[in-house]
C-alpha cells in the first residue's frame, strides 16, 4: 500500500506539474490567457512524458532518486519526450494546435519541468527513507540459502537491513553465513504482527509444502496488511528483475513458458522495427563509419573492419562485422578485452569510447542475423565453452542477438565466467518478460551508459 501510494503521488505531482509549467510558459509567450486554463492540447504531451518516465522506472518506489545514474536518465527520457512531442506537434499534427505557436515554449516547458520532477522526487525519496528508518526484509531459508542470499544481496549494493530466519531449530541451522543467528520464523512473524519488527517484504526460499502449519495463513493476512511475501525467485525479477541461475533446469522452458517463443506477432513486429531503424541508422551513421574507416586503415593500413563468427537465433552462426579497434598482429590467447588492453589500437580506443565500431552490426541487424535490441551476440568458441560449464546456456539462443540489450545495460562487460553467468540471468529475464516498452527502456538505459562512457 505504501509503495502504491507513492507511485499515485508521484502521478498526480507529474500531471499537475506539467499543467502549471506549460500554463505559465504559454502565458509569459502571450499565446495562452489568465482566465482560463489549456488543458486539452497538454493531453498528449503530458502522456509522452508519463510514458518516457515510466520506461525510467520514474514511479518504482524501489528506484533510488538520489542517484546521479537516475538523474541522467531522467534527463535523457524528458529529452526524448520533447523530440517526440516536437514531432507530433509539427509534423503529424496538420490541424491548427494551441502548441505549435512555439517551440521555444515546448523545449522551455519540458526543461521546466524535468527539473521540477526530479526535484520533488529527490525529496520524496529522502523523506521516504527516514520515515522508512530500519524496515527490514526477511528471508526465510536454511544455512546454505541465507549464506547465498546475503553474498548477492551484497553485489546487487542494496542498504536495508535483512534479517535471517529459518522454520527449523534456529541453534540447529547454524550462523546462516552471517555474524547474527538466524531468528525462529515463528517467534518473528509474532513480532512483525505486533509491530515490534519493521519489515519491508518477506522472501521464502522454501516452498510452501516447507512452512509450518498457520504459518501460510499468516503470511496472507501481513500481506493484506501491507507486507508483501515473495518466493526468492519473485524477488530477483521483483527487485533486481533477473532470473536466478539456481531456477533454471532442462523443463523450466515448457514449465514457464516465454512470451516471444509463443507469440510471433511480436517477432514479426521487432523485425519489422529492426529493419526500419536499422536502415535509418546505416543510412545517418555511413559518414561516422566511413570516417572510422579511413582513420583505423591510416593508422596501420590494416582491414578497416573486424569479422568474427558468433551464434545467432536458434544456435545459427553468423559473420558479425565491427570496424576494426585491434591491431592485425595482436596475440589472441585471451578472448576478453581488458581494461587498458594492449591489443586495442589508439584509434580503437576512441572507437570503443564513442561506440563507434559498433555501427557497423547495424548491417547484421538489416540483414536478419541480429535484431537492435536483445542478448549480446558471444563468439562461437566462447559458447562451446560456455554451454559446457553453465546449465541451460542455450535457452539464450531462443532470440537474435541484439547490439544492445537488458544485460548489457545492467551488468558491465563480462570478463570471466561468473560475469557470463550473471549476465545469463538478465538475458533470461529479458527473453520470459519480452515487451515493447521493456525495449524502449534499454534504449533509453543504453543512451544513458553512452553519453557517460559505462561499459567496455
């Protein structure tokens, strides 16, 4: 209820916000008038800019707002709703439009009220925060699983207390991993009905076969109460919206299903926008390609691009092409870019740092081997050995590769085999959770990770 409550707030503070902001710029521009307010023509905007903050998680009250990492992109999605709304207002709207006496007051407005948005965001996070004081979450499990939990609760960096709990004799169970015993669940759950214990959610790591008698029927009633009980598994898609490794198994494809495997309308539609965006983008990105071309060529009149096998849709290889950003002789033992790698070329450093030499996939896009958005494309000598070491690595191959993608633009580029695995889990939450808006969010995230120069 609490969460919801912030997410409506948020809602009516963005509507109102942006009714007053484009109200007053209209009037300082003498096109709008004292005695009446422009409501009507603020309709579409208003949804573009709801929509671009959605895609940023801009209502989740689980999204840190005081980050420098939201604020970007809390920029950058008000700077895509001002280019939609400029379209829509000048070139596909033919009728006479209260907006279209000014641009000026559309870019003035939108710059407005990005700033008042994250303004009052900020302050409600930080208000939100304190009134939250120590909310803990529970997870209830054994030894092993607590011991587990606490270790990605630690790489995922998130700062609330977790208490640890388990249903068998808590002296039995051991530590769990952690300085602190576990707690008896039973003895807990009597504490949080009372409000002795401040919890945020409770997480199970047991099914419910597992819990003692009563305790389900109290667990309904906390969360009707307002206190939300995840299974583990619910709780990385929930929170850190991936699928844990640990879920996977040769039937959990059929067992769950996946949405794009089920339904090819999508897939029809994502090549229809891969073909039209890529052949926009090959067609405004062949001067920078050229360009790079003529710059990776004079610098040791070596090919200008680079050729690799990688494994497609349906494990299909293909040739993915790069412009080339190492040098001809560089030694090839280790298959991973490092940081400050001697192999890279000075003009493939200023390559990789504009993302330059990836322009060129956009022809691998054009031609079907790829689509814009989904897993990376591996090279096929690292996916033998990866299909070996990670069970169920295959299920990524369900759908083309993508340039950028859901793991990409939450995991940094990964170096070594626990990196391939963690990576895998996004991958599989991407391809389970599939959508047009999840996609319109990764562009928005990879924007974000371009302009200040994240990844590798």
């Amino acid at each position: 209820m609490r969460r919801r409550y912030t997410t409506i707030t948020l809602l009516i503070l963005d509507v109102l916000c942006a009714i007053g902001v484009f109200n007053v710029a209209l009037l300082a521009r003498g096109l709008g008038r004292h005695d009446s307010l422009v409501l009507q023509p603020l309709f579409a905007p208003i949804a573009i800019l709801l929509f671009a903050v959605y895609l940023i998680d801009g209502y989740s009250p689980r999204t840190d707002m005081l980050s420098v990492d939201y604020a970007s992109q809390h920029v950058i999605a008000f700077l895509g709703a001002l280019v939609a709304t400029l379209l829509l207002t000048f070139v596909f709207v033919t009728a006479p439009y209260a907006l279209q006496g000014s641009r000026l007051v559309l870019s003035l407005s939108f710059a407005g009220i990005a700033a008042l948005t994250l303004g009052y965001r900020r302050a409600i996070h930080l208000r939100r925060l304190s009134s939250r004081g120590a909310r803990a979450l529970v997870f209830v499990g054994d030894a092993q699983s607590s011991a587990l939990f606490r270790e990605e609760y630690a790489k995922m960096v998130m700062y609330q207390p977790v208490v640890f709990a388990t249903n068998t004799d808590p002296s039995a169970d051991g530590a769990a991993g952690s300085v602190e015993a576990p707690r008896a669940f039973a003895n807990l759950l009597g504490e949080i009905e009372s409000g002795q214990v401040a919890v945020e959610a409770i997480i199970l790591r047991e099914s419910a076969r597992d819990l003692a008698p009563g305790v389900s029927r109290r667990l309904v009633q906390l969360y009707f109460a307002g206190v939300p009980t995840y299974t583990l598994e619910l709780f990385h898609q929930v929170y850190w919206r991936k699928i844990p490794i640990y879920r996977i198994n040769p039937t959990w494809l059929f067992q769950e299903g996946f949405k794009i495997a089920r339904e090819p309308a999508f897939e029809r539609l994502k090549r229809a926008s891969d073909i039209f965006l890529s052949g926009v983008g090959l067609t405004l990105g062949a001067p920078f390609i050229a360009l790079g071309g003529i710059a990776v060529w004079l610098e040791d009149r070596g090919p200008v691009f680079f050729v690799q096998t990688r494994v497609g849709k349906n494990h299909v290889p293909f040739r993915l092409l790069k412009l080339r950003s190492m040098r001809v002789d560089a030694p090839r033992g280790d298959p991973y870019t490092r940081p400050g790698d001697a192999r890279i070329t000075r003009v493939g450093r200023l390559l990789r740092a504009s993302r330059l030499d990836e322009l060129p996939q956009l022809w691998n896009v054009l031609r079907g081997d790829m689509s814009l958005i989904g897993p990376r494309a591996e090279w096929d000598r690292l996916v033998e050995s990866y299909e070996r070491d990670i069970p169920c690595y295959h299920f990524r191959h369900l759908v083309k590769p993508g340039i950028t993608g859901w793991a990409q633009v939450n995991y940094p580029y990964g170096a070594n085999l626990e990196d391939t695995i963690r990576k895998l889990e996004y991958d599989l939450y991407y391809i389970r959770h599939f959508s047009f808006t999840l996609d319109a969010a990764i562009v928005l995230k990879t924007i974000h990770i371009m302009l200040f120069g994240k990844g590798r």
